[in-house]
C-alpha cells in the first residue's frame, strides 16, 4: 500500500475548504476534494492538479445518507484507507441585517437545516469513514467550528463576539460538544480530533467581509491534521492557541 497520506476534505471546492486542501496537497497528501457540485468539484480539483497536487474528486452531499456511504466506498476502492478527514462543510442559514439571527423570530426548519449540514453531517460522515480511518497508522479529523462556537466567549460582556446568530453560533457549540464526545470515545486509539476556528474570512460564505484571506483561514486545520502522535485531542483551537469553550 502507498505511503501516501490520503486527506478528505469536505466542501473543498472553494474557500477555506479549498485552501486547506492545497495546503495538504503541497505537504505531500493525497487530496480528495468532497463537494455536491459537480462542476466546482472537478474545477477545484483541476486547480489542485495544476499546483501539483495529488488529487481526484468525490460527490459528497453530507445531509444524505447514501451519498455520504458512496463516497466512502469510493474512497476505499481507490485508496483503501484514509489518513485525515476534514469536516469543514457548512452552511449559516439565512441571515437578517448584520449577519443577524433573531432567536425570537427564527424558522425552526432554518435551524433543522443548519443542524442538518453543520452537526448531524459532520458525524454521518465521520462515522461512514471510520473504518478507513482505522486503517491508518496515524488517523487525524479536523471539524472546522468557529469563533462564534465558544460559550465563554459569548456570555462575556466586554468581548466583542459580533452579531446574534440564533441558528448557525449553536449549531458550531454542538459540533464543539460532539467533538469532545468523540475525543473521549477515541481515547487510547491513536485517533486525534479536534475543531478548529479559521476567523472572519473573506470569503463568499461571509460575503467577501472579513480580514483574513482564506489560506490564513485554512491554517489552523492543516496544522490539526498533521499533528504528531502526542498532539492535543478534544480541544478547539485557533492560530493563537486553544479557544475558551
């Protein structure tokens, strides 16, 4: 078998998905670029080539069952085993002025779809690939969460945490809390996962607003799915160091 790390990353067609998969690219990983779209998978997974990246795509859809298991049985036919998956697909549900979701007046179909994409498809994933992952002799999964995640942070009145986001800030607290539930399950397995925050990146998903280009962004997952064997597992981290939950 090839000693070629092999790296998912989902909704890597563009934006920090993207960046993170060239990132692994350029450390020497096999990239397999997950994303629902045909036509911006296979762009996506051109350009990589084009840098001279090891990379293929995949049909990745992680609110369907089927497409989430076809994906995996692809990925063992071609590679057989898979060294990191990162979970970095995402959605924000439909947002009022300033980004704002007001709790008192929120859709609960917004929030089921939101929860959908950004909870329940990051375990219907992890969960399809595992017995890949275990094939590997140093299994990594990034779950990429972000700032707005941490309860601390929002229950302080002097930090400045941005706008009310009913919908998308708990479903990333969720997907922070599972992915502690699975560091504990994992514990003594060799397998490290850990959610990482990319910051305000200028990105569509943020309409181009934001300081932070989306291969800064993509950083602090690269450095997630290449730590050594005695790295951190169940935290949550940005560039400067771990977040308060």
């Amino acid at each position: 078998m090839s000693e070629t790390r092999t790296a998912l990353v989902t909704g890597a067609n563009k934006g920090i998905g993207y960046e993170i998969a060239a990132g692994l690219g350029a450390l020497g990983h096999r990239v397999v670029v997950g994303a629902r779209d045909d036509i911006r998978r296979e762009t996506a997974v051109e350009k990589l080539r084009a840098a001279g990246v090891d990379a293929y795509g995949v049909p990745l859809d992680v609110t369907g069952d089927q497409s989430v298991s076809e994906a995996a049985r692809l990925i063992e036919r071609r590679a057989g085993v898979l060294d990191v998956l990162v979970n970095n697909a995402g959605i924000s549900g439909p947002m009022g002025p300033d980004w704002t979701q007001d709790p008192s007046a929120l859709d609960l179909d917004v929030v089921r779809a939101v929860v959908d994409t950004n909870v329940l498809g990051v375990i219907r994933v992890t969960n399809a690939m595992l017995p890949l992952l275990r094939r590997s002799p140093a299994p990594r999964i990034v779950n990429v969460s972000s700032g707005v995640a941490s309860l601390a942070r929002q229950a302080d009145p002097d930090i400045e945490i941005g706008p009310v986001m009913a919908a998308y800030a708990p479903s990333k607290s969720f997907l922070n809390a599972v992915t502690v539930q699975y560091a504990r399950q994992f514990a003594g397995t060799g397998i490290l996962i850990n959610a990482a925050c990319p910051g305000l990146v200028a990105t569509d998903f943020t309409g181009f607003f934001g300081s932070r280009t989306p291969e800064q962004g993509a950083a602090t997952a690269i450095r997630l799915a290449t730590l050594p064997d005695d790295g951190p597992t169940g935290s949550f981290f940005e560039d400067e160091g771990v977040i308060p939950w």
